[in-house]
C-alpha cells in the first residue's frame, strides 16, 4: 500500500515575491550584458572629432562635447602609456577595464581623475581641462591629433 501526501501551497504572497525576485535579478543580468555590448561596441567605433567649437566624443555611454574653452592647450600631448608610469591608471571609478580596452572614468598615479578610451597604451593623447578632469584616447595618430587641437590657438 502506498499512500501520498502533497506539501501545503505557500501562500500567494510567497509566489509573487519569487516572481518579483526572479524579475529583479533578470533586469540586473540584462542591464550587466548590455553595458559589456555596449562597452565592446564603444571600444571599436569610438570617435573623437575635433571640431572649430570643441571636442566631440562619441558614440557610447559616455559620449560628450567638451567646448574649446574648457580644454587646457597647455597640457595636450602624446604619451605613451608603456614608457611613461605617471599617466598609468591605478583605479577605476566607473567604468569598463578589459584586456585591450579601458573606458570611462579613473584615476591616475597622481590622483588626477581622467575619463578614458584606450586601446592602443602607445598612443595615446593626454588632453587636460579647466574643470576637475583630464582625458587620455588612443588614436591612430596622436601627433596629427594634437596638431589639430593645438590650430585652435
């Protein structure tokens, strides 16, 4: 003789917050691949155009116009990441650090905060502003690059 005995139902309220639960943890997931989508896609058609009115970063999350007038001319100019340390990012505030590619938001070996696209540590330009930050891309050539911001003087 065999006889079988089923559990209690839980009641409603613990079904529904499995299924909110479970809907949480899926946007999150979501929302997580779509940032490394995005950050991918960022690290191979980023551009950066050098405009009469200022510097266009783009496309991407942290896409932006930075006007002539904020950029410290002083200061812009190729490094090499490789060869010079104090320019090495040593903490990353918000953003995407990936064999290959760093974008977003760091901080250098001199506290200084930058906002980054790099690909290429050899070439790379260091282009410092008025307001609290610097910015550091990599380009294919950084001289050409920095001739063509230094023309707005």
């Amino acid at each position: 003789m065999e006889k079988v005995f089923g559990i209690i139902p839980a009641s409603a309220g613990t079904y529904a917050t499995v299924w909110i639960l479970g809907v949480i943890v899926g946007l999150i997931l979501l929302s997580i691949i779509g940032m490394f989508i995005m950050s991918g896609y960022q690290s191979r058609h980023m551009t950066f155009t050098v405009t009469d009115d200022g510097l266009k970063l783009g496309p991407g999350l942290y896409s932006r116009f930075i006007p002539r007038e904020e950029i410290d001319l002083t200061g812009v100019s190729a490094v090499n990441l490789n060869v010079e340390s104090g320019y090495k990012p040593t903490w990353r505030m918000n953003g995407i650090g990936l064999p290959g590619f760093s974008g977003g938001w760091f901080k250098l070996k001199n506290k200084q905060k930058v906002l980054m696209f790099v690909t290429d540590k050899a070439k790379v330009v260091y282009i410092p502003t008025h307001k609290d930050y610097a910015l550091m891309l990599s380009v294919k050539e950084p001289g050409e690059f920095v001739a063509a911001m230094l023309q707005w003087k």
